[in-house]
C-alpha cells in the first residue's frame, strides 16, 4: 500500500513505539512549527561579508603613521592617535575609573591614504570606512580559526585545540543565517556562501542547525569553502539561472524533494542505529528541508546571471602562482555582487589565504596553511616568523594588495548596484575585514576594517581606536603595544544588531553577548583589565 | 557457518571500561607528558582480551571518493563525467588534525546534500535522455514505455547495484509508485533521481544484522562486502563481492578469507594504502619554490619535478617492501636506493634505478630507511627546522604525545633564528631554547630533530651545514653535530650518532610498530581510536613485533573479527 506524502509525514511522526522513543528531533516537527514567524521582512535587505585574512597582520602598516589634524603620535607607541574622546565610555576599570575610546574623520587622510594598506586607491570609500583599533579577543588563544566571528575558544589543533576553560560555539554567520531578521524565507542560495583559497574555513557551523547557540566542540563542525569560483557560482546561482528552476514548471527532481526526506524520516526508525546515527539522519533531513525551500523559492527569484566563471584549480595552500590568485580573488568578489544582486544570500565569507607581493618589480605569491611544515618566501606562516626586513615588506605589500585587489573591487562592485531607496548595495551592507590574530601571534587590537553601514546603523567614515592609552603598556611586539581596549565580543554583538538581531537570538545569557568573554588563558602579564558588566552592549558611539 | 560470536559477548563485558587520554600542556611540571620521562605513552592502560572486541563505528556518509566511485560503477563513466561541474560544487574530504585522514572528514553540511541534488538532477537528466544509459541501466523495456512491469524487472538489479544489496519489496514498491507518478517520459528520471538521493547511496549503514549484545550488531553478508569495499577501496563493492554476500559465502571463514585475500592483491588497494602512507607520513608537501636561499643551495640544479620525484621514490620504496612481504621495521632500515630521476640519484650518490631490476644500495652510513630520503626531508627553501622534523618524529612516527606550545608564549619565541656565519642550524636553534618554558618542551622532541640534521633542507646528506640566509648570503659553512640522546624509549639512553643509527633505534623499538598499527586502525575505523578500541591495533602490534609483513598487518586489519562487527555508540 502506497501513502500519499501528506499521509505518510503524518504517520512518521505520530507512530509512536519507535519513533516516538527516539531522542528529540527538530526535524519531524511540522515545518509550520518549525518556522519562526513574526519577522518582517525588511525592505531593503542587509548584507555582510567577512574577510579574513591570517597570522602575521603587519599592523603598522595597516594604521596611519603620519598624524594630520585631529590626530596625534602617541609617546611610547609611536603610532598615530586619533584627538576626539568618544561620547560614550568604554567602560570603567578595576580601579573604577571611566575609560574613552577616541575617533577621528578618515576624510583627513584625504590627500594621503589612511595608511600603507588602504592607500589613496581606497579613497573613494573612505565615507563608508571604519578603521578600528583596540578590537581584542578575551581569551588567551593563538592560531585559530573562529575568533573573528566569536568562536573564541578553540585553538589550530596544532595548539592543542580547545582553550581549557573557555565557551566554543558557532560562529556569528552561522547565527545570523538562522535569523529570520535577515532572512525572512529561505533564500535561493546558501544562506552562508563560504569562499576561499583553501577549503577548511574560519566558520563554525552549529550541528543541530535548530540550536545554533550550542555549545562545546561536539556542537559544531567547521564549514567548508567553495574554492572554484565555478562550482561556487553552480552552487549558488544555479537555481535562478534562466532556464533552471526560475519561472518554469517545476523539473521531477524538485517534486521528489519531498519524498527524499520521507526516506530519510524512515531510515531514522530502522532499527541499530545509535542516537548520534540517528542526529546524522537528522541532520540530512535538516538540510533537505531547507534545500527544498531553496529549490521552491527560486522558482520566483529569475536572475540573470550569464556570467558563469571559468573554473579555477587554484591548487592547495602553496600553489601561489600570482595570476591565478589574482584570477581566483576577482572572480569570487565579483561572484559575491552577482549573488548579493541576485538575493540568493545575504551571508558571504572570504577567506584570503594566499595573496600577491609586488616588491620592485618582483611579482610573487605568498600562502598560508594550517600545516605550515615547510618555509620559504612563498610561505605566510614561516614569514610570519622570519619577521625580518624582508618578511615585514612582504606582508605589508600582500596585505596592501589584499586591499587595493580584494577589497577595493568589491567596494565598488557593491558601490555600483543602487538599492530601491536610491542607496548602494554598499551602504546597505556591511563589509569586514580582519585577521585571525594581531602582532606576533597575540590577541590583541585584531586589525579590522569595514565599510558600508548596515543601511544606517553605522556610523561610518572614521578611525575608532578603543584602545585606552591612559593604561601602561603591558609589552611590546613587532611595534605593536599590548594595552586594553574593548571586547571583541562587543563588536560581534554590534554586528548582529546592525544586521536586525535581537539579543535573544545570541545570547545564552541575558546581557552577556556572545562568545566566550572570560581572560582565560591570560596571566597578569597580560592586559585584561576589561569592565564585562557591558559586554552584552554594542561598541560604544558607533551608531548613528 | 556463522562465525562464532562468543568472544564477542564476552568481550560487552569490558565494555565499561574507559580510556583518559592524556591531555599535555607545558604548564607547571613541564615536560611531564605521557609518563615520567615527558616521552612516554598517549594513554592508560586498556586491559585487552585475547581477542578484541568490535570498534565503534558510526554511520559513515560516503567520502567524496567513494560517492564518486559508486556513481561511476552505477552508471557509467560517461554520466558522471557529464556531471563534473555539479560533482565539483561537493566539498572535499579534509584531514583536521594530527594523525587524522580525510577519509576521517564525517562533515554534513548544506554544500553537500546541494552537490548531491545537483549530481542526482543531473545524472538523471542525462540517463532519460540517453537510450543506451537507460537500455545499460533498466533494460529494453525502458526505451519503449517504462512502466510498472518494465519498472519492476529492473529495479531490484538497478537498487541492488546501488544500494550494495538486494532491496527490500517495500524499497522496490516505493520507487514503482512515486516513479508511476510522473508521465513516462519522466518515469526514469524519477527511478534514478530517488535511488541517488536515497539514504542507502549516500550512507554506508550496518545495522540490518544480528545483534549479538545490546551494543553490538553483527554486519550481514552485504554489510561487510561494503566495508571490506570501503577498507581497501575505498569504494564500492564489485560483483564478485555482492556474489559473494548474497550467496551466503562470506559468510563462512574460508569465502571471507578467499575474498579478502582477492582484495589485498588488487591494484586498487595498493592506491588505497600508498595513500596511507601518503597522508600519515605528511608526503604532500609544496614543492620547492623559489627563493634566494634555494638559489644558492640548489648549485645550479634543475629544481622542477624533483619534489615529485622524491615523493615517488618514498612510494616506490613502500611498494617494494609491501611486495617483499617485509615488515615496517624493513622499511625503517631499507638502504635500497628507488631514484629512477638523476637528479636524486645524484643526491643519494648511486646509479638511476630503472624501475624494473634489483635497486642499487645507498651509500653505507648515510642513510638508512625511510625517513632518510629526500621525499620525506625537502623543504621549500632548502632551510631546515630541527624543531619541526624533530616534532614530527616524536610525534607521528612514534605516536608519542607532544605538548602543543602555551598560548602566552614569550615575545618572539617562534621567531625563526636568524642564519649567522659560524653558528649552525643546530646551535642557532638550540640557543632559544634555553630558557624556561621552552626548554622542558622542547626536550620532548628536539633532539629527534638535531639528529637528522645530518639532511639539508634538499634531502642531501652533509657533515657540513652551507650557512646561507634567507637574501641568499653565503655565510660559509659549519660542522654538523648528529648526536643526541634520541630518547626513544626515555631519556637514560645513550646518544645516537647520525640518521642511519636514529633509524635502526626507532626500527628496533615497539614503539614503531605500535604507531603504524594504531594509524593503520584509526584509518580503517575512519575515526580517533579510543578506549578498548586500541585493542585492535595492539594486537597488530604485537604481530608486527613478532615479524608480521606489513601486508598482512593490512590484511589482518579485516580478518580480525571486530571487522565483522558493529558496536554502537550508547
């Protein structure tokens, strides 16, 4: 006897005996059930991208070293400071005392460029830009893979992995995907679109896609990158391709979608399967779901996106052949605007692993692994370490391409596209870049940058630095000073408000934020003298 | 005849007992990793049965190799080559951490069930719309009017051919009935469509068989055709094999035994354990780049291809020991030279091997074994870290816990030293670690390293280090110092002097073999080895010590009975 699909679903879920007894499982739950509702859509939809980038940040290079008006030089450090005490405190200290961030506008670096990195080139932006300094990671973790986006818990494995003591959890685009504040409905896309030079990224993906605020390491697993612009493109655009699903009839794939998750509900009830067998089912159920709701979705989303990338075999950490990174970074910005203007994700990240070194006419490329094992000019990593006059060039010259190549097309790719409201694509976005670590391999003052306001909510065209330099100076490494500023984590909360989140989206804790906040792993020689009674609040004068 | 299963029983009542592993860190008393020597053991004690109980062994969703290869014997390679732009939006297999393999990656995420629609859409686009494919694949009938007839004398073949067993009634009715749904155009579109989306395609289940205990479940006929596949094939069953299952043979000790001895010496497995090794002992590594220091060093050598070329005279090597029935401890100490390219030849001071005769000997003293050759010495630039090859010894050739570095390491501790004339790598090295914390760490694994700096950073062998710096300065040479107490067993052992002794020390403690065998297990059973789990790989080890061939250390991988076996997880 045959049941109808309705009729069968009901079964599944109401037989009772064996499936009953199984462990509680979100995916046999009715969809209607399952749906968060109330969201409204927002009109113009926000996006965000984040760009990493890896050890060995040349942070001199990415501040300003010369102080025009509103700026001055700092007496120890030696960098460039900006002159307007923030409205708003950071905090107070253990002593009690208050503690300012400062800003300043980046448009006095108008005639200049605002450093080595974000030269003139990137100048037409600079009304969009916040330059941050004093951005720090609480825990006392090294090489990792998550921090910037609030796993901050978990070291390489290299280094020993977990942080003893400190929270793991998914990562903020993870979080952001599950929102229905910034997706109303399932969109035709990934609803995180991870590209990359190399397929493991610095995302963690929640297990159990229903409980993505879980945590330990059992609780999520690391995403992977497309790294052919081709497939990525098939991956993510295939679906409102004209002539695909966009406007025809539905093909007899996508009406077996439904019977394909029936199965799966079926092969969860068989019999000697443990209860992490059955998860697994569960989690494919999870994904066919959503897959389904892609497929159905995109038969109103045509976009004409004809611009299908050749593919790239970009070859693995150490294949830096300078015209193949510079091929494989144009086409995956490009990709992004293409799938931005296209509303297949909302959701993008990069993961810049390799990048081109242009030192007196010697064009070269450097990559980075997470098994560095070797050396030699081509290696991030091992110059990281090398650290002398060459190494120190060499980054600061790939980070300055990392700007003026990566960076600066997809500002004006996204500047180019204008909104219904008559904004950009670029204002109605927000675009990060930062690093996996600071100086040296420290956690401190992660260099970040991002442009593009969230549609409003960000204050931008200025130079924020919360580092608070009324406090000594702990050390000193590669020019770089270890001084409190802000939490990290306070920049994750803000970039979840900016993209419509509400607290209780991210917070396990009423007024925590998110992800591990605790100096764990740090030692009193360390800067850690942070007020937490406001780490759940956004950064202090960002928004308008 | 069933296998006997008593053991097995009685082995569910150890099932309690639990494995602490050690977790190092080189705080307070540091370098007191593993036990009191800081060089010692991963683990506690296992108690272990004669005969070890089954591994646990979650459901496997299929590695992108095994997908692909699955595919390919369904329908054909045409088909699948028809569908490589979808093929390639599925994510790659990747090794996470130390020791782990990327048949290890069990990641589930959107990107795959995505890549799994498209390959299923596309395939099943191409196969309707191809006569032959669908003739090859349902049978005339197909051509004509695929109906409920011609549906039903097809699909136990098509499902059985996919599933890698035969289907159930219910399994066959279902297709029939969604596939009926749909005009007959579309009929065979849908049949195919459903079975390469189905959980029996893209999961390798074991849990129809008996079960023996309340956690452990005997694999059925089919089951452990598709694990014996999945071992050593890394992919799906042959014929041969479903023959076998289906007919009751491997079932019985000698049918087992007659199609795993068929398996063991099919070229596929060699692959499968080539790229074992591959993985384990870090052979992908970049190539040589180019650079001011290699500039220098090279001397004018043509430096292209020759990373590959060292990389297949390690395989080369592992064939050949594999075919000589030797053991691992042969490996460690083989002085057979397998450059065929003259450039390595030229390094290890012999003639070009042709490939096919009796492979010339190395040059007595300077090297010895595996680890000796180039393809496992090169770097990049020429350069060597005698921390790194030290670490990687202590580490992945004696399975030796390492304590990973503290997170507040002092400012500019991994800082490379700089190259200085009259100061050797050895010396420049050891000067940073001086000092507390580094030193207690490092004494876990450094002296490995300072050992085999009798190797440049080209494989080469040297008495003498060539100083050059990273701009490619010359800064003259220094004497090498090959000895150190290479603490293998703890560190009351004498000093070993070079490589070649290095290895033969190695070689000669169990520590080796425990290692292959744990590595060897952790890749059969896809997963890190805890608990009672070892059991299996001490026994290998211990045939191994007892003058077991790597081949049928590999082989009794499967004939061990916990290969037959499912325990799951509580």
């Amino acid at each position: 006897m045959r049941f109808d699909r309705f009729s069968r679903r009901l079964f599944l879920t109401g037989a009772g005996g064996t499936v009953l007894a199984l462990p509680w499982l979100s995916s046999l739950l009715p969809r209607s059930i399952r749906r968060e509702v109330g969201a409204q859509p927002a009109s113009i939809p926000k996006r965000f991208v984040a760009i990493k980038t890896y050890s060995g940040a040349p942070v001199l290079d990415w501040y300003p070293r010369q102080a025009p008006p509103g700026y001055s030089t700092h007496g120890v450090d030696g960098t460039v400071v900006a002159s307007q005490r923030l409205a708003e405190p950071t905090g107070r200290h253990r002593n009690g005392n208050q503690y300012y961030g400062h800003s300043a506008p980046l448009s006095d670096f108008a005639a200049t460029g605002v450093s080595n990195v974000f030269t003139e080139r990137l100048n037409p932006h600079l009304d969009q830009m916040i330059l941050f300094r004093g951005l720090d990671f609480m825990p006392g973790i090294n090489h990792n893979h998550g921090g910037y986006l609030g796993n901050l818990g978990l070291n390489t494995d290299g280094l020993g992995g977990a942080v003893s003591g400190a929270q793991i959890n998914a990562t903020i685009d993870y979080v952001m995907s599950r929102s229905p504040n910034v997706y109303p409905s399932a969109p035709a896309g990934p609803r995180v679109f991870h590209l990359g030079s190399r397929p493991n990224t610095a995302s963690y993906a929640p297990r159990d896609l229903n409980n993505v605020l879980a945590v330990g390491l059992g609780s999520i697993e690391r995403a992977q990158a497309y790294v052919d612009p081709r497939a990525a493109f098939d991956a993510a655009l295939s679906l409102v391709m004209p002539g695909q699903m966009a406007g025809g009839e539905p093909g007899v794939s996508t009406r077996l979608i439904d019977r394909v998750i029936d199965d799966y509900r079926a092969a969860m009830g068989g019999p000697h399967l443990s209860a992490a067998d059955r998860m697994t089912l569960d989690r494919h159920v999870t994904h066919l779901v959503e897959l389904e709701d892609r497929v159905n979705g995109a038969a109103a989303r045509a976009c004409d996106a004809s611009s299908r990338p050749q593919a790239i075999d970009s070859g693995r950490e150490f294949s830096v052949d300078p015209a193949t990174i510079t091929s494989l970074f144009d086409n995956f910005v490009d990709l992004i605007a293409l799938a931005f203007s296209c509303d297949v994700t909302r959701i993008v990240t990069l993961d810049v692993t390799k990048m081109v070194v242009e030192d007196g006419g010697n064009t070269f490329g450097l990559g980075d692994s997470e098994d560095a094992t070797s050396s030699g000019r081509s290696n991030w990593h091992f110059q990281a370490h090398e650290w002398d006059a060459n190494a120190q060039r060499w980054l600061g010259q790939g980070a300055r391409w990392v700007a003026e190549r990566v960076v600066l097309r997809l500002l004006d790719r996204l500047a180019e596209i204008t909104e219904t409201d008559g904004e950009s694509l670029l204002h109605h976005s927000l675009v990060m870049w930062s690093n996996e670590l600071s100086f040296n391999h420290l956690a401190y003052s992660i260099p970040t940058a991002t442009w593009g306001s969230a549609g409003g909510f960000l204050r931008t065209g200025r130079f924020i630095d919360y580092i608070d330099h009324q406090q000594p100076i702990r050390f000193r490494q590669h020019e770089g000073s270890a001084i409190e500023g802000v939490q990290f984590n306070r920049w994750l909360v803000t970039i979840m408000r900016a993209m419509g989140l509400s607290p209780q989206e991210y917070e396990r804790e009423r007024g925590r934020g998110f992800g591990e906040y605790g100096t764990v792993g740090k030692d009193d020689g360390h800067a850690k003298d942070y007020d937490q009674s406001n780490v759940g609040q956004v950064l202090p004068d960002i928004m308008v | 005849m069933k296998l006997g299963l008593h053991s097995v029983r009685a082995w569910s009542a150890f099932s309690s007992l639990g494995v602490a592993w050690l977790v190092c860190g080189c705080t307070g008393s540091i370098g007191n990793v593993g036990d009191q020597d800081g060089l010692g053991s991963a683990r506690d004690p296992v108690v272990c049965k004669e005969t070890p109980g089954p591994v646990l062994a979650p459901l496997h969703r299929l590695s992108r190799t095994e997908y692909e290869r699955g595919l390919r014997q369904l329908v054909g390679d045409s088909l699948v080559d028809g569908a490589a732009d979808q093929l390639r939006t599925l994510p790659s297999d990747e090794a996470e951490g130390e020791g782990d393999f990327s048949r290890m990656d069990h990641r589930l995420s959107s990107e795959h069930v995505g890549a799994h629609y498209r390959v299923a859409d596309r395939i099943a686009t191409q196969l309707s719309q191809d006569a032959d494919a669908t003739v090859a694949a349902f049978g005339d009938c197909a051509r004509a009017n695929p109906d409920e007839a011609c549906l039903r004398s097809a699909l136990p073949g098509f499902l059985r051919r996919a599933f890698h067993r035969d289907p159930t009634d219910d399994e066959i009715q279902n297709v029939i009935d969604e596939a009926s749904s749909f005009s007959a155009g579309e009929r065979i579109h849908a049949a195919v469509f459903l079975t390469l989306m189905a959980p029996d395609f893209l999961y390798r289940f074991e849990n129809r068989g008996e079960e023996v205990s309340p956690e452990v479940v005997e694999l059925t006929g089919f089951e452990l055709a598709s694990r014996l596949a999945a071992h050593f094939w890394s992919g799906p069953p042959d014929d041969a094999l479903l023959d076998a299952a289906a007919s009751g043979a491997l079932d019985s000790e000698e049918g087992f035994r007659e199609q795993v001895d068929r398996m063991v010496a099919h070229p596929r497995t060699e692959a499968t354990v080539i790229g074992f090794f591959d993985e384990w002992f870090h052979l992908h590594r970049p190539p040589f780049g180019t650079s001011p220091r290699l500039e220098v060093l090279r001397d004018g050598t043509d430096m292209t291809g020759l990373s590959e070329a060292m990389r297949s005279e390690v395989h080369e090597l592992l064939r050949f020991h594999l075919d000589q029935g030797d053991g691992f401890r042969e490996a460690l100490t083989s002085r057979y030279s397998f450059a065929q390219d003259p450039r390595l030849a030229t390094i290890y001071g012999v003639e070009p091997w042709d490939g096919t005769s009796s492979p010339p000997m190395l040059p007595e003293g300077e090297r010895s074994g595996i680890l000796t050759r180039a393809g496992m010495l090169y770097t990049e630039d020429g350069s060597t870290n005698p921390f790194r090859r030290g670490a990687f010894l202590r580490r992945s050739i004696l399975c030796d816990a390492v304590a990973p570095p503290p997170a507040d390491l002092p400012p500019d501790a991994l800082q490379r030293p700089p190259t200085e004339a009259g100061a050797s790598s050895r010396d420049q090295f050891a000067a940073k670690i001086v000092e507390e914390p580094c030193a207690s760490c490092h004494a876990q694994f450094t002296s490995l390293g300072y050992i085999m700096e009798a190797y440049d950073g080209l494989g080469r062998y040297r008495t003498e280090e060539r100083l050059v710096t990273v701009e490619g300065n010359d800064e003259g040479t220094a004497a090498v110092d090959a000895s150190a107490v290479a603490a293998i067993e703890g560190r009351d052992e004498p000093a070993v002097s070079g490589p070649v002794a290095l290895s033969q020390a190695i070689a000669d403690s169990p520590k080796a073999n425990a290692c292959f065998a744990s590595r060897y297990v952790r890749f059969t059973y896809r997963r890190e080895i805890v608990g009672e789990d070892q059991c299996v790989a001490d026994r290998i080890a211990r045939e191994l010590e007892g003058g077991q061939s790597m081949r049928e250390a590999l082989r009794s991988v499967a004939l061990d009975e916990s290969f037959r076996l499912r325990r799951l997880e509580p």
